[in-house]
C-alpha cells in the first residue's frame, strides 16, 4: 500500500528528517490534539529523540506542536506493540480472517488498556490508522 502525503506532511517530514538525520516512513498530522506523530525506520529512534530528548524538543519547538515518534518495525506484531508504547501489552497476534481481514488481537490488563486506547480513543485510532497503512492491518482489538 503506497501513502500519499500532502504538503503539511511533506513540509513536516523533510523539516524531522533535516533536524534529526532520522528517516521518515509516515507521518499523521493531528490538528484536534495539535499533534504531530512520525514513524522513523528501524534503528533510527535515537536519532529521532536525540540526548535526553534534546532533538525531538527542538522538532517540537520549531512545528509549534506535539511530536510523537514510533519506531517501525518489519514485524507486523512488534510495530503493534511500537504504536501502543507504553502500554505494557501481554500479547499481540495478527490473524487473517475468512473474509480476508487481517485482525490484530492485543491482551492487556484493565490499567494497559487505558493506556492503549488513551483519552477519547485518540492512542487506538492513530495505531488503527498506522497499522493499516504500513502493514494492511484492518483493526486492532483491545481484550
């Protein structure tokens, strides 16, 4: 599935990489929560978040937003838990449907859970998004 970016995202994404040295796989822009979160290639999350966050403050200041950076992973499971930190998750199994829908089963306990789905659902529906758009994951389901 290829990602299409308007200019917002091309302008933030080339403004992180510049700043950081880190690459960008995706990049969401939030305008609700006045948030900015960047999925950065496997091995590049130092990069991102530099000494004691130094980089990732400097990001934040100049794009005058939050900024949340997710490492990607190869693994479909591994990126689940990536997108959900710092939820502590029991397990994630990806599973595919009759119907060819590819579902992601994710236990956690009731504290997890919150932490999970986040204020207003916000944290579940941006990994929701995230999951489809880099590994053709159709839902995630909190047990």
């Amino acid at each position: 599935m290829s990602i299409k970016f308007g200019a917002s995202e091309i302008r933030f994404i080339a403004l992180f990489e510049n700043m950081t040295g880190a690459m960008v796989k995706d990049c969401i822009i939030d305008d609700d929560n006045n948030k900015v979160t960047f999925v950065v290639k496997q091995g590049d999350m130092g990069l991102a978040i530099g000494k004691r966050g130094s980089t990732v403050s400097k990001v934040q200041r100049a794009v005058d937003r939050g900024v949340e950076v997710i490492e990607y992973n190869e693994d479909p499971e591994q990126f689940v838990r990536n997108i959900l930190s710092p939820a502590e998750l029991q397990s994630v199994k990806i599973t595919t449907r009759k119907s060819g829908e590819k579902i992601a089963a994710v236990a956690t306990d009731n504290t997890n859970k919150r932490i999970a789905i986040g204020k207003g659902g916000i944290n579940i529906e941006r990994a929701k998004v995230l999951a489809n758009r880099l590994h053709d994951i159709d839902n995630i389901i909190l047990k």
